[in-house]
C-alpha cells in the first residue's frame, strides 16, 4: 500500500523519518485532507525538495498549525503560486522566521489579500529589503494596526514612489515616531490629500528639515490645527516662500499660529509676511515677537496693522520699530497703541508721528516721556488740543522750551490744570505773552508762585484782567515789585480784594504813585497791614482820600509814623472822625501841624484824651480857635502843659468855661502870662481855687485889674496871702 493510500488519521501519526522519506512524486500524490493532516512536527521534516512539489491546491489545506513548523527554508522552496495560495487563516500561522527567509520577489508576490491577514509581529520583522519590494497596492492593503507595526527603520526604507502611492487612510495612521522617520525625500513628495491625512501628532513629531522639504502646495494645504500642531522648533524650517504662501483670510493658516510659534520665526521670515498675513496675526502673537524680529517689520507691515493689534506692542517691541516704519502708522490706529508702550517712544519716533499726534487720547498724550517730547516741533506742539494738553503731566510741561511753550494756541492753555501752571518755570511764565496771559482761566491764575508773578514782564503784568487779579493768591502778589505794581492796570490793582492786599510787599506798593495808592477803594485801605501803611511815602499819604483815611482801623492809625501825620493836609485832618482822633497816640498828636490845630472843631478836639492833649505843643495850642479852646473840657484842659497854657491868647483865656477855670492846674495858673491874667472875666474869677489864687506871683496880682479883683467873692479875697495884697495899689485893694 502506498503512501497516498493512508487515511488522513493514519498519516498524523506517521513518524517524523517517514516523512523524511517521501519522495515528491509521495507528497504531489497527497490528497488536500491528507495534506490537512500533516502536523507542524511532520512538516517542519519536509525536504526542501518535497516543499517544492506541494502544489496550490495542497497549500491551500496546510493548517495554520502546520505552517507554523515552516522554516524560512521551507517556505523559500515553496513554488510562488503555492505560497500565494495560502488563505487569511493559513498566512497568521507563518513565524516571523520562517517569513525572513523570503526573497524580496517572493514576498512581493505575496496577493493583496494575503497582506492584509499578516500579523502586527511579522510585519515589524520584515526586512528593510522586503519592505522596499512591497507593491503599492500591498502597501494600500495594510491596515492601521499593521502600519502602526512598522518600524522607524522599515518607515526610513520605504521609497519615495511607495510613500507617493500610500492614501490617506495610511498616513491618517502614522503614529508620531513614524512620521519622524520620514525621508526629506518622502516629505518633499508629499501630496496635499497625503499631508493633510497626517494626524497633529504626527505633524508635532515633524523637524525643521522635514517641514522644509514640503512643497509650498503641501504645506499650503495643512489644515490650521495641523499648522498650529508644527513645534516651533520645526516651524523654522519653513522658508520665507511658504511662508508668504500660508493662507491669511480670517480662519486661514496664518492666524493659527501659535505665540510661541511667531516667536521662533526667524527676522528673514517675518520679513516675508505678507500684509494679508499680518492682519491674522492675533494680539497674543504680535506680543510674542522679539524686538529683534519687530525691527524687521516693513512700513507696509507695520502700517497694515490695526489699532488693537497695535495695543498688544509692548514697550520694547514699539521702541524697536523704525521711525521709517512707525511713519506709517494712520492717525485712525494710533490710538491703539498702549500708553506703556508709547512710554518708549524716543524723540525721533514721536517725530516720525506727529502728523498722527492729535489722534491721541489726553491719557496716552500723558504717557510719553520729556525725552519723547522733545522731538516735537513748535508747529506740532501747537497742534495738540487742549484736551490733550489737559493730559501733559507738571514733568512734561517743564521740559517744554519756551518757543514751545509761547506757540501753544490761547484755545490750548484751557487744557493746562493749575498744577501744570504752578509747574511752569520762571523762563517759562516770561515766555507766555500778554495774550497768552490774558487767555488765563481764574484757577490758572489762582496757581500762579511767587516767583512766576515775580518773573513776569511789565507788559505782562499789565496785562492782568480785573477778573485774574481777583483770584491771584496773597502769596503771588509778595513777588511783585514796585515797577510790576505800578505796571497793573487800576481796575486790576481795585480788584485786588481784602485777603490779597496784605500780600503785598512794602517795596511794591513804593512803586505806586499817589495818584495809584488814592485809586485804592476803600474796603482795601482797612487790609493794608501797619508795616504797609508805615512804608508809605509822604506823597503817598497826602494823596489819600478823607473817605479813605476814615476807613483805616485804630491799629493803622497807630502805624503812621509822626513824619505821615505831619504831612496829612489840613483838608484830611478836618476830614478825621471820631475813632482817627481817638485813636491817636500822643506823639502823633503833637505831629499835627499849626495849620492842622488851627483846623481843628469843637467836635475834634473833644475826642483827644487828656494824653493826647498833654501832647500837644504851645505853637498848636496857639494855632487853636477861642471856640476850639474853649471845647476843651476840664479834663483836656488840666492836660495842656504849661507852656501851651502860656501861649494861650486873651480871646481864648476870655472863652474859658467855669469848669476849664475851676480844673486849672496850680502850674498852669503859674504859667499865665499878664497879658492871660488879664483877659480873665469877673465871670471867670469867682471859679478860681485858693490853690490857683496862692500860685499867683505878686506881679500877676498886681496885673490884675479892680474889675477883675472886684468880681473876687469874699472867702477868694481871704486867700491872697500878705505878700500879694501887699502887691495892690489902694484902688486895686479897695476893688477886692
């Protein structure tokens, strides 16, 4: 019985030797079930010859199991057409061994239904050359899991025809370690539907020469998640070309950049931007640009950008734009610009933007340094609003030159604020100008130092409206001198109110002329202060009107000097009412010239205390009226010194009342001349003390007439003493 005559059990249990022994013609004569029978011990004892005899029909009932006993030997000898008979449950069962033992041809015939059954494990340990001689359409039939299988070194060996046919599914698959194994050549053959199948962690997993070797369609046709998946390591590689070529609508590729992927670009590729690429670029992007990469932005960049994309410029990254490029900035986006990063312009920056200045808020105005400033011209500096001026701080005005500050528009100094007025330099405050000055708010004025008033020109000074005056501090006003005092117009200096007259400085009001210190009205004269009122001049003092004297309080009136009271003209002194003439201190009183006393009423001398009177020389007392002596009461006239009583004429001495008589003093009745004595009234006699009889001097008495003695009552006749009656003649002797 032969061979083939075995039942399929019979042949599984047939030993190994046997097996070893059959002949070709034994093993072509096997049946399928036969064939099926052979365990994988029995098949791995086939000779190389056998293996080459077993036909497409028998390999096509090899059991899986049996396969797996198939050394890379055996399978080599197999006929093609045998090995591409296997089935999708027959080619698992092939160890990886058994498969490196397959020429490059031989696995390259393998049918594409075969390809797609082999496992994960006999995929990854194909050779590199096996790998190369794959078709494309065995390539096309792997699945994910088998092309997750393949290796970086199998994934490196692919050519670049097989990488051209793979679809998109198989690159839809590339895992990242994968895709990093990809040629330059294969990334440079890369078609759009290929390079948009690459998963984001496949793109990550891409370098810069990778990325570089992309054609400009390939990179164009990235989606924006894959463009923003690039490492910014990798986006390097990209050239100035692609990126110029990158889409740059709204949801294009350009906005999907990341911050950290604008930052890497290199200053030859952000050169390449282009202006529709630019507009995409977020805030968050812009401010990731180094100042390195923004000094190379063009005009046409820069004056593409908007007003918020220029907010996102820090203070660095504006500092580093040319004035050539930050020239094109339209005064409609200036505004966007953060007031951090206006703070860095320079000079020549800022001039590079004056056209575009009045385009600036007052806040954004205020944020630009002295330096910055500097670079404005007269002509621009005169451009701003006052709105803008408003929001210059007190540093930035005192840096203005006075060209500047002097061609500044009156509508622009309403934007000043009182602490920029008080800012001002002294140079400044001379710069200004009349007009300049005039245009002045209160406030402004009211802010006005003591050295600025003092710096002023007499022009200027003249220039001061009454409503200005009106507010200038007390303190201000100390500054001024007599030629700026004098220089202010009247109506301004009878502005000045009662808190500011005392402001003013004893050299200042010097500089008056009568004429001007009489324009004071009179609630002024009442606040000038006693150092103020002493300094007057004579003139000065004479040219003050009687309403103007009557207003000065009893401390001013105590503040002039003897030397002013001397001058007063007799008009003024008879113009003096109660409280001046209450007022006066002795040595004042006796300040009052002969032609002042002899202007004296009733009603005046009645308001001198018994000091004041005391005071008064004998040249006055003898200027005096009878009827103004005679106003004297007892008092006042006790007062008078001796020297004053004896220059007294006889209409006066005649004029004395009963109580002036009464009130004399034993001195003063002493000091009575004859000539006196003998203008005494019978009237008058009765009313005189024995103590003024006694004072009497034997001369006097015996000057006296027998009229007078006659009207000396009995007791007044007692009191002549020997010695004086001794004095009389028998007529006068028998009169008394």
């Amino acid at each position: 019985m032969s061979f083939s005559d075995l039942t399929p059990a019979a042949i599984s249990t047939q030993p190994i030797s046997v097996i070893a022994a059959l002949t070709t013609t034994d093993i072509a004569s096997l049946s399928q079930s036969q064939i099926d029978a052979l365990t994988a011990a029995q098949f791995a004892a086939v000779s190389l010859a056998d293996m080459g005899a077993i036909s497409s029909l028998q390999a096509y009932t090899i059991s899986s199991t049996a396969l797996c006993g198939l050394t890379s030997a055996q399978l080599a000898a197999m006929s093609s057409a045998s090995v591409e008979a296997l089935e999708q449950n027959q080619v698992p069962g092939l160890t990886t061994a058994a498969l490196a033992g397959l020429a490059p041809a031989e696995l390259a015939g393998f049918v594409n239904n075969q390809i797609p059954y082999m496992t994960a494990a006999q995929i990854a340990s194909l050779s590199t050359a096996q790998i190369q001689a794959l078709g494309v359409n065995q390539l096309l039939t792997l699945t994910v899991p088998q092309l997750n299988a393949l290796t970086t070194t199998q994934i490196a060996a692919l050519t670049t025809d097989q990488v051209a046919g793979l679809e998109g599914k198989q690159f839809a698959a590339f895992t990242a370690r994968q895709a990093a194994a990809l040629t330059l050549a294969d990334m440079a053959g890369l078609g759009t539907y290929q390079a948009t199948s690459l998963s984001l962690a496949a793109i990550s997993a891409l370098n810069s020469a990778q990325i570089a070797a992309m054609t400009s369609t390939a990179l164009g046709a990235l989606s924006n998640a894959q463009i923003a998946a690039i490492t910014t390591a990798a986006f390097a590689g990209i050239s100035t070309a692609e990126i110029a070529g990158l889409t740059a609508y709204a949801a294009g590729q350009f906005p999907a950049l990341t911050a950290a992927q604008i930052a890497n670009l290199s200053t030859a590729q952000v050169a390449a931007i282009t202006s529709g690429e630019i507009l995409g670029i977020t805030a968050a992007e812009l401010h990731a640009l180094s100042t390195a990469e923004v000094a190379v932005l063009t005009a046409q960049q820069v004056g593409t950008l908007t007003a918020s994309q220029l907010g996102a410029f820090s203070g660095s990254q504006l500092a580093a734009v040319t004035t050539a490029d930050i020239a094109s900035i339209a005064a409609t986006r200036i505004t966007g610009l953060s007031n951090t990063a206006l703070a860095s312009l320079g000079s020549a920056q800022i001039a590079a933007i004056a056209t575009a200045l009045p385009s600036l808020t007052s806040a954004q105005v205020a944020a630009l340094t002295t330096a910055a400033l500097a670079g404005l011209t007269t002509a621009e500096w005169a451009s701003l609003t006052n709105t803008q001026i408003a929001g210059l701080g007190t540093g930035q005005l005192a840096a203005l030159t006075t060209a500047e500050l002097a061609d500044l528009g009156t509508g622009q100094y309403p934007g000043l604020s009182p602490a920029d007025i008080a800012a001002l330099t002294t140079a400044q405050i001379v710069s200004l100008g009349t007009a300049s000055i005039q245009a002045l708010s209160q406030s402004q004025v009211a802010a006005l130092t003591k050295p600025q008033l003092a710096a002023m020109t007499l022009p200027d000074i003249g220039a001061i409206t009454t409503l200005q005056a009106y507010v200038l501090s007390s303190t201000a006003l100390a500054g001024l001198s007599s030629a700026q005092l004098a220089a202010m117009a009247t109506t301004s200096v009878e502005a000045l109110e009662q808190n500011q007259v005392p402001g003013l400085s004893v050299a200042a009001l010097a500089g008056l002329a009568p004429a001007e210190l009489a324009g004071f009205v009179n609630n002024q004269i009442p606040y000038l202060t006693t150092a103020q009122l002493a300094s007057l001049s004579t003139a000065q003092v004479q040219a003050l009107g009687v309403n103007q004297l009557l207003s000065l309080t009893v401390p001013q009136l105590n503040a002039l000097t003897t030397t002013q009271i001397a001058t007063l003209t007799t008009d003024q002194v008879a113009g003096l009412g109660s409280k001046q003439f209450a007022a006066l201190s002795g040595p004042q009183a006796a300040a009052l010239t002969t032609a002042d006393a002899a202007g004296l009423t009733p009603a005046q001398i009645g308001f001198l205390a018994a000091p004041q009177i005391a005071s008064l020389g004998s040249a006055q007392v003898a200027a005096m009226s009878a009827t103004t002596v005679d106003a004297l009461t007892s008092a006042q006239f006790s007062a008078l010194g001796t020297k004053a009583v004896a220059v007294l004429t006889t209409a006066e001495v005649a004029a004395l009342g009963s109580a002036s008589i009464t009130a004399m003093s034993t001195l003063q009745v002493a000091a009575l001349t004859t000539t006196e004595l003998s203008a005494l009234t019978t009237a008058q006699v009765p009313f005189m003390t024995s103590a003024q009889i006694g004072a009497l001097s034997t001369a006097d008495v015996a000057s006296l007439s027998t009229t007078q003695l006659g009207g000396f009552t009995y007791p007044q006749a007692m009191d002549f003493s020997l010695i004086q009656l001794h004095a009389l003649n028998q007529a006068q002797f028998r009169a008394l």
